[in-house]
C-alpha cells in the first residue's frame, strides 16, 4: 500500500513539472502581448483622455460613456503600439535599449503582433463607435497620422516629432468629443497643451538614446545635428508657448483663477529648465528636463481638475 502511493507520487512529479513549465510559459506570452501595448505610455493616455472627458462633463461624468471611451482608448493605444512594433522590427533589433522587446528577441513572431495590433484596433474602434461617430473619427485619425505619417518619417526627417505631436495631442480631444460629441474651443485649448508638452519630453528622450537612434537610423535633431542648436530652440519655443497655453483654461471657464496663477509658476518652472537644456545640452540637464516633463504635465491637469 505504501509503495503503491511512493510510486503514484514518483510518477505524478514529471506531470507537475510540465504543468509548471507550461504555466510559465503561458505568463512569458501574456507579458510579452502586454509589453506590445507598451502599458506605460498607455496609461498616461488614459490619465490625459480621463482629463479631457471630466472637463467636459457638466456635473458628474456618465460612468458608462467614461468606461467606454477609457476602455476604447486602452484597446486603440494597445493596437497601435503592437503595429508599431510590427513595422519597426527591424530598427528595434538595431538598438540597446529595444533589442529585449517581444519581436526582436523572438519571444513572438512578427505575424502574432500584426494579428493582436490589428485584433485590438478592431476592437477599439467597436468600443468607440458605442459613444458617437465623432469619436471614431478621431480615434481612425490617430490611428492612422502615427503608423502612416510619424511611424516613416522617423528615419527621414527630424521634423517627425512635429508630425508626431498630432497624434500624440489627440487624447484629450478624445476625451473631451466623448463626453460632449462637439469639438470645442476649450478641447483644442486641451490639445494645445499636450501638443507643446511633447517637444520638451521627446527631446530630451532622444538626447539621451541619441547614439542608440543613430544605431538604428532614427533621424532626431538631437541625433543629426552637433551642437543642439535646433534642438534648444524648439525645445525653448514650446515651453515658452506652453505657458499661455496653459492658461487657457481660465479664460475659457474650465478653471478658476487659483489655477491659472499655479499654471503660470509651473510653466515658468518648466521654461527655465527647457532653457538650462537649450544653453548646456548634456546628460543631466536631458534628465533633468525629462523628469520635469513628466512631473509638469500630470500636476498641470490636477491643478486643473482640482479648480474647475
């Protein structure tokens, strides 16, 4: 009877341990689907439309209309990434710091991302057409203005994160056109915000993968120009429009004057290190201005949701 049971638990330990092996390689392939959807930079997408659609509420926000357009923006943001992990493939293997990503390093193929980004598309587009036509629109013109115009012109022209800051823009107008179905004046005051935002963040990115862009033939201004005389100015320009920018909420009675004076003292916080970077590009001024970037635009809208 003993050795009857030692013998069934001998046995049974090759079945566990292919159980686990396959448990662990089912969770390899999910993580490496949810690194195409590049879940970072999705949920900041998500924290910007969230803005957009709760400004333009008049009272409390419809629920369903809110879980809808958050559930159909993760769904379009996830679908474009994985495309744009499918069309880069290629450049992605070119450079350090995305040589481990799912494609490159063989943990999916190239035809598993193309069904999942186009699957997800699909699926975002459904999800959104339940809010209102306005919203598709906006979401096709996303979708298409990232992976037909900015996607290409990276290993063209330096002039890309002019063309990419469109579609990277567009999140609050998503937002906003799903909880009203209007474009307004006070969504491109939104849009104006984030589009100016971009320059100061995505320069200072490239700054420092500079010699991994160059690697792969992404053409930046940090990347093809010495000296970052191009870079600095537009860097300095945007910041310097940010700051009426970010005023515009007052004006327009999205936000009350509190925010209007807190938005005025973060914008030129924000300028002043735009200008460190354009006067002493280098390593730590580039981190600096990133972290600022990523500090300023969040607590901008706070302040904003917290004056309406």
């Amino acid at each position: 009877m003993d050795l009857n049971c030692t013998q069934a638990a001998l046995n049974s330990q090759p079945s566990r341990t292919i159980g686990a092996m396959s448990s662990r390689a089912v969770m390899r392939r999910l993580c490496a689907y949810l690194e195409l959807a590049k879940p970072r930079v999705t949920a900041l997408i998500l924290v910007v439309a969230w803005a957009g659609f709760w400004c333009a509420s008049e009272g409390v926000p419809d629920r369903r209309l809110l879980l809808l357009t958050m559930a159909g923006l993760a769904l379009l943001a996830s679908g474009m990434f994985a495309l744009n992990h499918f069309m880069e493939r290629d450049l992605d293997a070119l450079m350090q710091r995305t040589q481990s990503r799912p494609l490159p390093s063989g943990r999916l193929k190239a035809s598993e991302a193309l069904w999942f980004g186009t699957g997800t598309t699909i699926a975002a587009l459904f999800t959104l057409s339940a809010i209102n036509a306005l919203t598709v629109a906006l979401g096709l013109l996303t979708l298409a203005s990232y992976l037909l115009l900015y996607t290409p012109l990276k290993r063209r022209t330096p002039r890309c994160t002019f063309i990419g800051a469109f579609p990277g823009a567009m999140p609050p107008l998503v937002g906003w056109v799903a909880a009203r179905n209007a474009l307004d004046l006070e969504a491109l005051g939104l849009f104006a915000i984030v589009f100016f935002w971009q320059f100061p963040h995505f320069h200072s990115i490239a700054y420092l993968y500079r010699e991994d862009y160059a690697r792969g033939g992404v053409r930046m201004w940090p990347v093809v120009e010495h000296g970052g005389k191009v870079m600095g100015r537009e860097i300095v320009a945007a910041a310097a429009l940010l700051v009426p920018a970010s005023l515009l909420p007052t004006p327009l009675g999205m936000a009350g004057q509190f925010y209007a004076f807190a938005a005025f003292l973060l914008g030129a916080a924000f300028f002043l290190v735009c200008r460190q970077m354009a006067v002493l590009p280098g390593r730590r001024t580039a981190q600096r201005l990133l972290l600022a970037s990523v500090v300023y635009l969040p607590s901008l809208l706070l302040l904003m949701l917290l004056n309406r």
